[in-house]
C-alpha cells in the first residue's frame, strides 16, 4: 500500500548533548499508526536528493526524518555548509549518535507512531547508520547503502572526530542489517563488503546483503551518472521489503 | 568515494561571487562527490575568505582540471615573459 497524501515539513528535534537541530519530516497523512525511519544524509549535505528520499519512504507508509548533521555549522545553504564539514574533517562520530537518539526519540514521541524506528543512510550515511545501529538501544531495522569506512584498512584514516572502525563494534549491532552495495564501488570495495559480511557472521548477527552488478557507488542518485535503473529499482523494493518486515 | 582528504593552500587574490568582489586567502581543492555538477566525482575548489567564508565554488571534471592547470600554467609562462 502506498501514500500519496503527505505531509512534509521542517522540524527541529533535540540532539547530541540537548541541542536543537533541524529536520525534514515526512509521514503519511492519516491517525496512522506508522513505523518510523530515520535516514541519515550522505556526505554532500542535507539536498535536494535526501528531501526526496524521506518523502519516498512516505510515500510508501513510513514516518521519515532526516536531521541536517552539518546545523550547527550554520548559517548557510546546505552546500556551503557541507564545504564547512569538509574543511573542518567532518563531524564527529560522537555528534552524529547523539543526533540519532534524538531523531528516533522525536519519532516515537508522536502520536501516530507504532513504536518502532529503523535507519538508512547513504555513502557516509551508511556509516554513520551502521555506527549509530551498534551503538544505540532501541533500532528495529538498519540499512547500510555503500556505506564507506566502515571498514578501515589504513589506520591512519582513523581521527580524533571518527576513532573507531564502525566494524569494531559489530557486536552492538542488535537491528537486524540490510546492506546494498554495488559490485565497482571502490568505498566500500567488494573485499570490504567481504571482510564486514565475515564479521557480521562470525559475531552471529541478523543481516541481508544484496550486491549489484553493473553498479557502483551512489547508484540510487538519479540525478548523477551513478544511477543504475534497474539495481536503484531493486534496491528500493528490498528497503521496502525489509522495513514491512522488521517495522510492522 | 566519500573521503574528507582536502588539500589546503593559502592564496593572495580576490574573488567576484554573488556579493561582488572581496579577498580570498585560501583554496580548498578536492576530488569528491559534487555538489551540483552532473558528475559522480568532481574536482572542486572553494575559494575562502578566512578558514569558513566560502566565497567561490566550482566543481568540474578531471579533464577539465587536467586542462585548467595547463592553461595556468601557460598563461603564467607567457604572461610573466611579457611583463619581465
């Protein structure tokens, strides 16, 4: 069943540390009740591209929100404010848990919701929703798409703002996992999306992993030359597919 | 891709954005996912006033780079003969 009334609107949720950050929220109109989704942006900023993303997870029946990881860099349009993240090493693995909470508190806080919360992320939102799923109580379903660095080679990548390989701390992981990678992505490789399947099984964790042909980085992004029609179709069905089962 | 590596380079100049002319004194050079420019990866470079200002932003491909450092290049080689 899908949606086609909406409501989409700019909120502003509680995050890391009590702060107030900003949000775009989207759920389907109606008492509800509705799962709920918290999408994390990719690392080109909070666009265009993520508004209509929370607004498609609406469309099919789910209580989006996706909070802007770069506010408090602010004030600027969001492209600026992601050239601010850039310059400064990009925000912290810290910040960005805290972020989440608040997004999944603001979720079940209303009153259409049926108590359960999930997470998507792409590129770096990947990440961060596999970092945000092993450290947080209280995720029902997470979805890594491509998420890059979550496993670290190089261990000179690791900062001061993002210590820890997310890979180290599979054992948090509660949510069972959907992950979609594309088989020519270089970040995550295939052989990284090998070594975090390897890990995930030998900590015993639920997840799906769905690997594309023909596909890369970003093959969702329907405004680039990533964007793969038929794995982007697919791979949409399968988030679909995955929420209705782990969120009803 | 999704990297934060971002090369740095102070710079003595100016720049004519949306609000008019002002100083720059830093560029911020990369090669990531754009913002704008219809590419999945692009080389891109923020003119700054300051460490946070950003005053010009241009995304563009690797060809394109490729060939604005040529033509830099030159254009230093050839004008600097001129005004030796």
């Amino acid at each position: 069943m899908t949606y086609r009334g909406m409501i989409a609107e700019i909120v502003t949720i509680t995050g890391n540390k009590g702060e107030k950050v900003e949000a775009y929220y989207a759920r389907p109109s109606g008492p509800g009740p509705f799962p709920g989704v918290v999408l994390i942006h990719h690392m080109p900023g909070w666009d265009d591209w993520t508004m209509e993303a929370v607004r498609k997870l609406a469309h099919q029946g789910f209580a989006c929100i996706s909070h802007h990881l770069y506010h408090r860099l602010g004030p600027g349009t969001p492209d600026d404010l992601a050239a601010k993240a850039r310059a400064a090493g990009g925000v912290s693995d810290d910040e960005v848990v805290g972020d989440v909470k608040g997004a999944m508190a603001f979720l079940r806080a209303q009153p259409g919701s049926n108590g359960k919360v999930g997470m998507i992320g792409f590129c770096s939102g990947g990440r961060h929703t596999f970092l945000a799923s092993c450290r947080l109580e209280g995720v029902d379903a997470a979805v890594n798409c491509w998420g890059g660095n979550v496993v670290v080679d190089d261990p000179t990548q690791l900062t001061a703002l993002r210590p820890v390989a997310p890979i180290d701390l599979t054992d948090g992981l509660k949510a069972p996992l959907l992950g979609l990678f594309g088989n020519e992505d270089k970040n995550p490789s295939p052989a990284q999306v090998d070594t975090l399947e390897a890990k995930l099984k030998a900590c015993g964790k639920q997840y799906e992993f769905h690997r594309y042909d023909g596909a890369g980085h970003a093959f969702f992004a329907a405004e680039r030359p990533a964007y793969r029609v038929e794995q982007a179709n697919d791979g949409w069905q399968k988030v679909y597919a995955f929420y209705r089962k782990h969120l009803a | 891709m999704c990297s934060y590596i971002t090369e740095k380079t102070e710079i003595f100049g100016s720049a004519k954005g949306a609000g008019g002319w002002s100083n720059v004194t830093a560029a911020h050079v990369y090669f990531d996912h754009p913002f704008h420019a219809s590419l999945d990866h692009a080389l891109s470079i923020d003119f700054m006033s300051g460490d946070t200002t950003r005053k010009v932003a241009v995304e563009m491909s690797a060809e394109s780079a490729r060939a604005l450092v040529a033509s830099i290049l030159a254009a230093l080689e050839t004008g600097e003969k001129e005004h030796a």
